[in-house]
C-alpha cells in the first residue's frame, strides 16, 4: 500500500492508481522530483562544504583560545571583608562578571585559595571540602585538589580556573583568572 | 525553473519539407555534447517526398523509463524525459528498442543513451527547443495552443496514440486533420492493414469516417 505522491505525474503503464502499484515502484521512481538521484557533483560537493566546515570550525576554536590567552584587564574586586571567613570556610561569589560563579576558601589563617566554580566535566557547582584537601564534585564523583586546582579523581580532566587573590589588610581581592575560561 | 505551462510541443509532420535543419540545430543545442537527437525520417523516397522530424513525445508512462534496469531514465517534474542519467545507463539498449516512437538513441562511444530532452536547458527558462527556432516551415512548433489553434485552423492536436494494447498519452502533441474528427491515433491499424496502395485509403485513418485528410 503506497500514499499517493502529489510530485508524481508519470502514470503506471497498468493505469491504476499509485497506491495499487507494486512496492519497488515507489523505490525507484520516474518522476525526478520524487527520486532521491544525488550526482556525483553533489557528492563531492557535499563532501567538500563538509570538509571546510570542519577546517573553519577548526581555525575558529584557534582564535578563540588565543583569545583567551590575550590579557583580560580583570577589575580588582574586593570577595571578602577583614575576618569574615574562618580557617576552612568558603565563600561564594561572582568574579569577573555576574554568573561567573566562584569560591573562595580560607586554607590557612594566611592563606587563601579561590577557584571557578563550574567542574570542568560538564559544569556543576564544585563544594570545597578543606577537612579532605580537596573540592568535590558532586554529580559525578570529580574530586580537585584544594592547593593547585589539578583534578585528582572522577571524570574530569582539567584543572579549575584558578584566580589570582591578592591580600591586603585581611582584605581579599580577586586580581584575574590564572589559567582556563570561567 | 521549469517548462512553461502554457507553451506546448505540436509536432506537425505534414508540413515537414525534410530541410535538416533541425537536425543540425539540434546538434548545437547546449547540453547535447554536439550530438544530434532528433531524426528526420525518409518515408518512402520512391513514391512520396514525405520525411518526418521525430522529436520525443515525452510520454506520460515513458516506456524507455519503465523498461531501464538501471533507474537511469528520469522524467522532470513538468513532464519532460530527460537523457540517461550518465552516472547510471548501463548503455543495454533496452530503451532504443522498447521506445514505440523509436526516440532513444545509444551512443555508443560515450555507453549513453541520449535522447531528446525538448532542450531542456532552453525551455526551461523560457526559450523554444532549438529545432523549433529553426524550423522553416514551423513543422516543428513551440508556442501555446491558442497560436496553433489560430495559425493551423484545418488541424487539430491529439496526444493520445494506440500501439496495438498499449495507449500512450504524450506531452507533445501531434497536428492531425481536423477532419474526420480524431482523439486517438491507432498506429498499430498500419500494421493490421494491407499496405496503401490499392485505393489511396490512410491506413492510419481507416475506420474512422471519411478516412480523407481535409
């Protein structure tokens, strides 16, 4: 049983209809507008265009990582007042945009650390975990180490942006992004 | 693009003074590859100076399309059957031999059919056929039927043609006597009758009434 085909126009020589006629009818019509005919041209035309999506795809993800190379001129923006975080507390917080979500942790009285928060497997919140050393993930079990930011276990690969802090009085200051994209 | 609607094929092979034309514009037609594919047909040289240009008809169940093994015979969507596809004709000769009009032609240098295409590349975007443009006589005409109607007043246009069991309708129309009134053209009665010759009767118009052309 066949649907008729409004881009059919030539007649069967049996001249019944199209849905009476056999199967391989329909697979392989006379009608121009209803077979599925690729050229060769259209082919290695397809093949080509194809190839040079992939070539500029290529040269554009080169741009952009120089682009992420490039100096960004961060603002300087104070995350955390005198005092206010505790040896092993966090702080969530945006730098150097709205959205960018960070976190800072306080690893030693005089010492802080502050990472990008999306883990770079697919982009979940990572929990600073001090009393472990280490930030986890909790969506796939991606665990970072707390000092540097490189990945210690789970499916991620990449290390964490880390942010360059600077301290001055008790007051923290995010100065720039280290390595990666937030 | 697409053929025109309104502008038909009439195929007049009554006015046909066998000048060749045709068959050399054919030739020069863009996309024929510098073949002809139009055939001029010498009838009976000893008793009638009658030749007749065939041109496809561009039938409406292309029988060169239905017998191809290879899939290679395509027909547009405004009717016109177009030349085997190269990538696909196997070159077998199934449809010079199947075609009732005897149309296709094998080129056998190149293992292609090829075969009139109303030229394609010119009546797709508006122009005639290149044997049409040049036709003197007009025995070959492009144009609406309302002009043929006005130019040939004795003739009248049938598409519809009787090869023993097999009735084909064709997009290009044939310019037949007005009279006797004719809706189908009954090829194979030639075949069933005796040769013309004893009486002067058109086999071809045998049984209808009259049987004269006008």
């Amino acid at each position: 049983m066949r649907i008729e085909n409004p881009d059919s126009i030539s007649k069967a020589p049996d001249g019944r209809p199209d849905r009476d006629q056999p199967a391989w009818r329909e697979q392989f019509p006379i009608d121009w507008p209803t077979d599925d005919f690729r050229s060769r041209r259209d082919f290695t035309k397809l093949l080509g265009l194809t190839s040079l999506a992939f070539v500029v795809g290529q040269i554009w993800i080169v741009l952009l990582a120089f682009r992420r190379r490039m100096p960004l001129g961060l603002p300087e923006m104070e995350v955390a007042s005198p005092d206010e975080l505790a040896v092993g507390d966090s702080k969530i917080f945006d730098y150097p945009r709205a959205g960018a979500t960070c976190v800072l942790t306080r690893v030693a009285s005089d010492r802080f650390v502050a990472y990008g928060q999306k883990c770079t497997h697919l982009s979940c919140p990572v929990i600073p975990k001090p009393e472990k050393n280490c930030l986890q993930c909790p969506c796939h079990e991606g665990v970072f180490d707390l000092a540097t930011g490189r990945p210690l276990s789970g499916p991620p690969r990449r290390p964490l942006p880390r942010l360059r802090l600077k301290v001055s009085d008790g007051r923290v200051f995010a100065v720039g992004i280290e390595e990666g994209v937030l | 693009m697409a053929v025109p609607e309104s502008h038909e094929f009439f195929l007049d092979p009554g006015r046909c003074i066998g000048c060749n034309a045709c068959v050399q514009a054919c030739s020069e037609c863009d996309t024929h590859k510098g073949y002809s594919m139009i055939q001029l047909d010498i009838l009976d040289r000893a008793s009638s100076p009658q030749t007749i240009p065939v041109v496809c008809m561009h039938c409406d169940s292309p029988t060169c399309a239905e017998v191809c093994p290879a899939d290679a015979i395509k027909r547009t969507g405004d009717g016109v059957v177009q030349s085997a596809r190269k990538p696909r004709c196997i070159a077998c000769n199934n449809c010079v031999l199947a075609c009732p009009f005897g149309v296709p032609k094998m080129n056998t240098g190149m293992h292609l059919m090829m075969k009139c295409d109303m030229c394609y590349d010119r009546t797709s975007v508006g122009k005639k056929p290149m044997c049409a443009s040049v036709c003197p006589s007009q025995a070959l005409y492009y144009g609406t039927r309302e002009d043929i109607g006005r130019l040939r007043p004795r003739s009248q246009p049938i598409h519809t043609f009787q090869f023993g069991g097999q009735e084909i309708t064709t997009k290009v129309h044939l310019m037949v006597p007005r009279r006797p009134a004719l809706f189908a053209l009954d090829v194979g009665s030639a075949f069933r009758l005796a040769p013309a010759g004893d009486g002067g009767e058109d086999p071809l118009l045998a049984g209808m009434d009259g049987g004269a052309l006008a």
